[in-house]
C-alpha cells in the first residue's frame, strides 16, 4: 500500500512534466509559425513511433546500438576499474596518469572521432573507441573515490580482526567501496551512451539508432527523426532507473544510507 | 568489611602482580611523536611504561591530547612507537593480531553484513572451522543479549546495541587481550551505564586482560582493578591508583566516591595545565 503511494509519489511528477512538453508543443505546432515539415505535431511523432516499432526498424537500430554500447562498456569497466586500482596501489601511477586520466574528462568524447576514424575508418571499430574512451575515465574516478573514501575505520577494525593484504582488500575495503563503485559505473554509462550516439551519428557505417535518425534526417522525415530521439531518452531513462537506480537503492537500504529522490 | 582503598601510590614501578607473574602486555619507554598539519613536531607520549597481568582490568585516564589513544593503537599493532617497546607475553608486537581484540569509540561493525555475519566474519579469520562458528556466534550474542538480532543489519540498531554487537564480535575470537578505546563515550548516560555492568559482568565471568582508554573517572573506578593517569601532552604515566573494591560493583559504592575524588583531583590539575597552555599559547 504505502510502497504503491510512494511509487505513484515518484510517477506522477515526471508524467506531468512530459504532458505539460507535450502540451506547449502542440501549441507551438497550431499557432502555424513553424513550418509543419520542420515542426511535426506530437500525434504525428507518435505515429511515426509506432509505424517503425511495428516493421521492425527501430527494435533492429535499437538492438544493434545496445549490443554495441554493451561491448564498449564492458571494455570501459574492465579497463577503468584495472585503471583505478593501479592509482590506488601506486603513488607513482597515480600522479603522474590521475591528472592525464581527470585531463582526459574534460576533452568531450566527439573530439575523439576524426582521430577515431583516421585509425580505424568509418566504421564499428571507430565508434566502439569513441564509447571507450568517452566512458573509462568516469570508471576510473569511481574507483579511485570510492576505495579513498573508504572509512579508515573499518579497515582498522578488519585489520585487528586479523584481516591482512589481499584478504583485507577482497573482504573489507572493496565491499565498503561499492556504493560509490556503483554510482561512478552509472555515470560511466551515461556517458557511454552519449558517446555511442554521437558517434553513431557520425560514423554511421553500421546498423544502429544515430544511423536511423541520420537516414531519416535525409529523407526530410521529421517525425520519423524526433520519434528516435524519444527511443533514445527512454533507453537512456529506463536503464538509469531501472538497472542502476534500482541496485543503488538496494544496497543503500541494506546498509542503512541515505536513499535519495 | 571490605578491605579498603589504597591510597594514591606515586612509584611508578612495575605493579606488585608484575613480580609474581610474567606480564601479559608490557610498554617499555614508548614514545610516540606525529608530525602536526603546520609541518612541527607534536609529541603525544612520551616515555610511558607499565605493564598489565594476565586478567588484569587496566584504566589509562588522562585530558584529551595525552596521547592515551595513541598507546592504544600502538598495542593493538596498529601504530608504531618511535622509541621502546611494546611486548605481549614477552614477545615484541609487529603488527595487529587476533590475540588483541578492539573496540572502537564507534561499533565498526560492517554494514553489509548481518550482526551474525560480522561475528562468523572474525571467526573465520579466527581459524575457527565452519561447523563450529553458529554455536560460538550465538554464544557471545547470548552474553550480550543480542541473540534475537543475529539477522539483524547493523543500521537497524541501536548505539548500544551495535556497541553490544561489537563486544561480541570481539569476544567471539577469544583473544588473550581486549583493548578499548572510549567504547562507550558516544552513547547516552543510561545506555552506558547498563553497557558498563554489562562489561564488568562479561569480565568477570571471562577473566580477560583488559586495557580501556577513557576520560570518565567513573567508569574508570566502576570497572579498573588499576587507574593509570596521564599527564598533560607530552603524556606519560603521574599517578597509578590500585582499586580493591570486590565485584560485582554498584555505581553508589561509597569506597568508589573515594577513588573518584581522589583520582578526579589529580586528573583536573593535568587538565588545568592544558587549558592554561591553550589560554597561554
């Protein structure tokens, strides 16, 4: 009872403000001032939806965009995460590839691309670096905070217990770092996924969402270009939510932290 | 009648029980300095020894900034002294061990593991086999009257209960020596009374070496066999108080007010002395 109430508390907000887009856009669309080939109404954007759901198009770019964010981000967790415990074990490493790693962050993942493509060509192998690289570093970050952010305490206290080396590290100090490691693998991803559709989008040799929304942009087919980009928000929506939203809210409550929204 | 209090005893020698036999926890010269945040030297202690017999209950009392922390860690392994020696039966301490159990100012327990798991936790790395750890786990939660709790996650108690579950976890490796650090400092005055007599009890009926670090001369004289003060910073060892009264003791025990006016009088002149250094300095 109270969990629905609740879960009504969280829907209902976020349901508003998209009726409320929804609303000013059909509104914007009446009044005339946009062409209603660059502005179509939502109804048409709808219809859009449900005719490339229905042949199939937008479940196949979908499918094909998912696989591939899957492989870059697998790539980006293995190789953040090895990343991350190499500065955490070495002052050394740390200096001098911790500031390279944070350098790295702020050099937007796009820009990667026209080098991407010179190495590799317009093709899958180009878009799956992009993915990498625009993901890793946010991986790697995660996992040096949230093993630094470890409480002394409890590794004083598995260390008196008799908890040494590889054991402290396997039982105490990396369950205490999963919180954080979770939270920084949602950020990782949501930058994998920003980074696979700017690159699709460009590098569109293969099947996938960016080149279905370039092929539409082609074919003047605004609707068609608007209803891929709502598949794109509710992709990105749902596995924020629903996957790490969701274990995030699992291990905090089992820990007794703070949930937030 | 009950034999009496001793008067405060100004030699600083190895205690009497020392003599007769060989010391559980000895600190030989230990001095401790820390580097403060300005880059200069801060020396928290300074030439301390002592030592403590085997099932002895030993109180370390002082101001804050005395360094009474520090020699703690430095039993449990977990610092090391800059000068002397800390030795267990004998043996030079090289690092933290099982024979040395801790409690914290805070449980520590491990909040993604249950009350019961945190306890199997330290007896797996006790070396107790898996067969053995429910009975032992239910044992020490028993002692402490957890027993409804074991599946229980830490958040979902209280301070003194988590306080509880952390003696138990303690308990349950049966070290030779228990060190406390103010365990109980963080809880409201009627929880730690009933955690103190708690304590007294498990000790009694345990007969562990006991070393407790804290700032509250009451419970130092409610639960000490011997009351060690400290000085002001550097901190070493002024005045070691020998208590008699049998147990179990009362909070109310008329020879315990005696203990505590007399220790509380010397403790507020090593007090004085700092806060006259903060006015000062």
């Amino acid at each position: 009872m109270w969990r629905a109430r609740s879960a009504a508390k969280q829907v209902w907000p976020r349901l508003a403000a998209v009726l409320a887009l929804v609303a000013v856009w059909q509104l914007v669309y009446q009044t005339g001032f946009f062409d209603h080939v660059v502005l179509p109404s939502p109804l048409q954007v709808w219809g859009s939806l449900r005719a490339n759901v229905a042949d199939g198009s937008i479940p196949r770019a979908a499918e094909a965009s998912l696989i591939r964010l899957l492989i870059g981000f697998a790539v980006s967790v293995a190789a953040g995460t090895l990343a991350g415990l190499a500065m955490v074990a070495s002052q050394f490493i740390e200096r001098s590839f911790g500031s390279l790693i944070i350098g790295l962050q702020s050099l937007p993942s796009i820009a990667w691309l026209p080098l991407a493509i010179l190495w590799f060509g317009l093709n899958e192998t180009a878009v799956l670096f992009v993915v990498v690289i625009g993901s890793f570093p946010s991986v790697t970050l995660a996992t040096v905070n949230s093993l630094r952010q470890v409480p002394p305490l409890l590794e004083r206290a598995g260390r008196t217990l008799g908890a040494k080396g590889w054991r402290l590290y396997r039982t105490v100090i990396f369950p205490a770092a999963v919180p954080g490691y979770v939270g920084g693998l949602q950020q990782g991803w949501a930058f994998a996924w920003r980074s696979l559709m700017a690159g699709e989008l460009i590098a569109s040799g293969a099947l996938g969402l960016g080149q279905l929304m370039n092929a539409s942009r082609e074919n003047l087919d605004t609707p068609e270009v608007l209803a891929v980009m709502v598949v794109i928000v509710a992709i990105g929506m749902i596995v924020d939510l629903a996957v790490f939203g969701a274990f995030d809210r699992r291990i905090r409550t089992r820990r007794g932290l703070a949930v937030a929204g | 009648m009950r034999p009496a209090v001793t008067g405060p005893d100004l030699r600083l020698e190895p205690s009497p029980q020392a003599g007769t036999a060989p010391a559980k926890v000895s600190l030989r010269n230990v001095a401790r300095t820390y580097r403060s945040a300005r880059g200069g030297k801060v020396s928290a202690c300074t030439d301390v020894t002592f030592d403590v017999a085997p099932g002895e209950f030993v109180c370390l009392l002082g101001p804050s900034g005395c360094g009474k922390s520090t020699l703690l860690n430095i039993i449990a392994g977990l610092d090391r002294p800059d000068r002397g020696e800390v030795l267990i039966d004998g043996r030079p301490v090289s690092g933290p061990g099982p024979d040395r159990a801790v409690l914290f100012q805070e449980p520590a327990l491990f909040p993604w593991m249950s009350v019961a798991a945190n306890v199997d936790f330290a007896l797996g790395l006790a070396g107790v086999p898996k067969t053995e750890r429910r009975d032992r786990r239910m044992f020490w939660l028993g002692k402490v009257h957890l027993s409804r709790f074991a599946d229980a996650q830490p958040h979902e108690l209280s301070g003194g209960m988590r306080q509880r579950a952390a003696l138990a976890r303690a308990l349950a490796c049966e070290p030779d020596v228990l060190l406390a650090d103010e365990p109980f400092a963080a809880l409201d005055a009627q929880t730690r009374e009933i955690l103190q007599r708690e304590l007294q009890r498990v000790w009694v009926e345990t007969g562990k070496t006991f070393v407790f670090v804290t700032h509250n001369v009451r419970e130092a004289a409610f639960l000490a066999d011997r009351v060690l003060l400290m000085s002001a910073p550097p901190g070493t060892l002024v005045e070691e108080q020998r208590i008699t009264a049998p147990r179990p003791r009362e909070f109310d025990d008329p020879l315990l007010a005696k203990v505590v006016s007399d220790v509380h009088r010397h403790l507020i002149k090593e007090v004085e002395k700092v806060v006259a250094r903060e006015i000062g300095g």
